[in-house]
C-alpha cells in the first residue's frame, strides 16, 4: 500500500505587511490570512486521512517570532500530534539563527517531546519505521549552515563560490553514504529546504549573487529516492519526473511578485519505486496588480475609469494600481476619486509612475547632489518609460552589489550567514 504524504512549506505566518488588526483576534489580519491557510492544511492532513505530513521548512519569517505567533502555530500542530499523525518538521533559513547553539523557532517540540512531532534540524538524518511508525525512510537535509560541513579553517584564501562548490561536494557525498545505509525494500522521501539548480525563483529570491548553496539537479534525481520534497522556493514547481521532485510553494501570497502564483499543498502516494502526486490550491486572499496608462490630456480622469476594474472586482483584495502618464499631466489626476471608486478592496495601493521626457536632463528635474544612487538609477530609468516592476527589481540588484555589506564581506562569514530573505 502507498504512504499517504500531504507536503507544504514555507508558512511565514508573522507576515503582516499589507492590511490592519482583526478586531477579534488582535492579530494583523493578513496574519490571519495565512493561519487560514494552515488551518486549511491541517483540515486536509485529518480528513484525508493522510499516513504522514512532511513541512520543509520556514513556519516563520522571522528568526525570533513573537509567543502569539508561536502559540499560533502551537495550536495546529497539536491538532496533527492529536490525530496521531506523523509529523516531520524541518528547519529552514527562517527558523535558525546564525549564531551557534541558539534555540531554533520549532525548539519547544523537540524539548517537550511532543507525540507524532519529529523535528529535522541536526544536518543530514535519517527517519524510518522506529521514529514514525509508518513503513516509510525519510531522509531529512535542514538548512545547510557551512560550518556544517566544514571548519573555517578550511575555507581561509578561497571565494564564496569555491567554499559553496566544497560545500555541495560533501553534502553529495553525505547524501549517498546515507543511502546506503536505508533498507531498499521501503519508500524513500528526501526532504530538503534548499534551493535546487535551475529552479524558478518567485519574489522572495533577492539575488542572492553567489551567497546560498545551490543543490545540483543530480542530487535531488538520484533514483534511490521515490519522491522529493523540497521547501525554500515560494512558487510551486516540479523539476523532475522520476522521482518526482517538487517545491510545494508558499501557502500564501507574500507580495505583489506572486501575485499570480497559485498557493496550496501537495497530496502525494509514494511506494517503494513509484509516487503520485497533486497540487491542491488554497482559497486564499487575492493580489491585483493592475496597469493603468494614459497618454492625452483629453478626457484624462475618464480613461483612468475606464481601465479601472469594477468595484465589485477588487473586494476583500489587496490590490496595487500603477498609474503610468506623462508627467505635466500630474495636476490631472483625481487619486481620492479612485480610492473612492475601489473602497472596498481590503487595502489599495496607488503607484505613480510619471514619465519623463526623453529629452530631459537630470539637472532640468531635480537637484543631482540631493539623491541617493539607487534614486538617480530610479530616476534613470523613468526617462526610459521602463516599467515599474523591472525598475523595482533593478534596484534590488542595485543595493546587493552596492550594499557594503556584500562588497566587504568576507567569504567564508557570507557561506556561513547565507543570508537570504525567502
């Protein structure tokens, strides 16, 4: 009979970055949102009746979350641990603390010994029937930390990319003395939070330019393993057949750079040489991310309506309206008429993106000494009518390779940071 496995990751329940309170809980209600998320995960785990729940990583975005978020989270998991389901919890970036021997985010269910909890967060391990009770391996590859793998004194005089090469090298090699210690009869599940070669980053990848290990394609293929669970990657994506290897996504929306990304979990049947598997949608908050141009001066606020979706569109919505015109037609524009117009969205952002012309020069518009350099890029870039989105991704380049902190990094502290803000 094939194990059952319901697979999800990235959670970041503290996110709260658009919207305000629930005046019922307290709580910021996009807070909310993706504990409706979770909840509706677990809903699925109990009345599918599911053999095992495998999280990879990231309940939290951040490494030091508050007890109410905690006791959030406390709150569905020990609905798992009540149906007796096993459990798999692994540590992700957002769980661990670059300073060694400090507590991790799911700490308490590995110190209270909680029933049906196991907690991935010692390098590489290996789970089978003794630990779950199930007829299932799982092996389980937390966040990799480099001192992990290596002692700094082996890193001295080499490059970020040449320490992550090692890196990669001895974490193949962990990987196969591991399975060759698993029984060859039983299902085979790797488990990993990491980013895997030629994946498709959402927006939480901030160009990471070198500073994060990146998993080979040949590791995560090896035909030992019957199905793949991956975490780290917000957009859901599956980068092989045989065995399946599957990012499950984020379970909610972080911001508009997924706005049209699908969130949801993965319902997978895995046997020994063999797994299926779905990708089950949540309902969750949507994002509208809308352009809106006008050229003419003629009839300017009528155009704006008229690529204004209705009302009735934008309700319960976080919605953002990029408003693209030629500059001198700034006093035309009427923002409070189109609050008015989409009130009911859950929160409206207005962009203005104003055009300059062409011909412009910088000193014509504002005084050059008084802006930052990401603000003369910005500036820059208006002039040649690029769209808000790529100007916005532009700039986040621009401040990882102007940024001191990447310019005078060291490269052994970089690999063991591995900072990245998924």
């Amino acid at each position: 009979m094939p194990i059952r496995v319901l697979h999800f990751a990235d959670a970041h329940i503290d996110m709260a970055n658009y919207g305000r309170h629930d005046p019922v809980t307290g709580l910021p209600q996009r807070v909310v949102d993706f504990l409706n998320a979770l909840d509706q995960i677990v809903d699925a785990a109990i009345e599918e009746k599911v053999d095992l729940v495998l999280f990879a990583g990231d309940a939290y975005k951040d490494r030091n979350p508050q007890p109410t978020f905690q006791r959030e989270w406390g709150k569905r998991m020990m609905r798992l641990s009540e149906a007796g389901i096993p459990t798999l919890l692994l540590i992700g970036n957002h769980d661990i603390a670059p300073a060694e021997n400090r507590a991790h985010t799911l700490q308490e269910f590995k110190t209270l010994g909680v029933p049906h909890m196991h907690v991935a967060d010692d390098g590489l391990q290996v789970w089978g029937p003794e630990e779950l009770g199930i007829p299932v391996q799982i092996i389980s590859l937390p966040w990799v930390m480099r001192s992990k793998f290596m002692a700094r004194n082996e890193v001295s005089g080499l490059t970020a990319a040449e320490i992550f090469t090692l890196i990669e090298n001895r974490v193949e090699s962990a990987i196969e003395d591991v399975i060759e210690q698993t029984d060859p009869d039983l299902p085979l599940i790797f488990t990993a939070h990491a980013s895997v070669s030629g994946a498709k980053f959402g927006s939480e990848r901030q160009v990471m330019l070198g500073q994060e290990l990146t998993l080979s394609r040949k590791i995560v293929s090896n035909p030992h393993f019957d199905y793949v669970a991956l975490g780290h990657i917000h957009k859901h994506q599956s980068l092989n057949d045989h065995p399946p290897v599957v990012y499950a996504g984020s379970i909610e929306r972080i911001d508009f750079g997924e706005a049209r990304e699908k969130k949801g979990y993965v319902l997978a049947e895995v046997e020994h040489g063999a797994a299926s598997w779905r990708f089950v949608p949540l309902q969750t908050r949507p994002f509208l991310d809308l352009r809106v141009e006008v050229r003419d001066a003629s009839r300017f606020m009528e155009s704006v309506f008229n690529q204004l979706p209705a009302p009735e569109k934008v309700k319960d919505a976080i919605c953002r309206i990029t408003l693209i015109y030629p500059q001198d037609l700034d006093p035309l524009l009427d923002e409070e008429a189109i609050r008015e117009q989409l009130k009911d969205a859950f929160e409206l952002r207005i962009v203005r993106q104003r055009l300059l012309s062409k011909r412009s020069r910088l000193g014509d518009t504002v005084a050059v000494e008084s802006l930052s350099p990401y603000e003369l890029l910005d500036l820059y870039w208006q002039t040649k009518e690029m769209p808000v989105d790529e100007r916005d991704e532009l700039i986040t380049l621009a401040r990882e390779v102007l940024s001191p902190e990447f310019s005078g990094s060291d490269p052994a502290t970089a690999a063991d940071n591995q900072v990245d803000e998924a």
